[in-house]
C-alpha cells in the first residue's frame, strides 16, 4: 500500500477538482482567510500532546507554512 501523507495531501480533502482549502480560501475575504488559518494552527498546538503527537504539529506546521506564503 502506499503511503498515505495525513498532513500535506490527506485523501478525504481531496475528492474532486478543487482541494478543500482551496475553496474555504475563494470564499472567504483574505483577512477572514488568514484568521481561519491562525485558529488552526493554534487548535493542532493546544491538542498535539493529549491527541495528535507529531502529526497535530506538522499540522500546525502546515497551517502556519500558508499562513506565511498569503502574507509574502
């Protein structure tokens, strides 16, 4: 079986032509859009040692690797 990436490509936001947070960004204003992204990275932080371990971080990572590329 391959190996599935849960973080950068999980399959099940990736069902049709447009991955989810490609929509959630068009409908959203850019500002909203970037409070969405905060809030989750600070959700992966708060959860990651009672949850999520290492994958509740890359988590936040990703989040905050976005957060930073809208805002450059």
């Amino acid at each position: 079986m391959d190996d599935i990436d849960l973080v950068n490509q999980p399959p099940h936001y990736n069902q049709s032509d447009i991955e989810c947070i490609e929509a959630i960004e068009a409908s959203m204003a850019k500002e909203a859009f970037e409070g969405y992204l905060k809030g989750n990275v600070l959700k992966y932080l708060w959860r990651y040692e009672k949850k999520g371990g290492k994958q509740d971080l890359d988590k936040a990572n990703w989040y905050l690797t976005k957060l930073r590329s809208i805002l450059e």
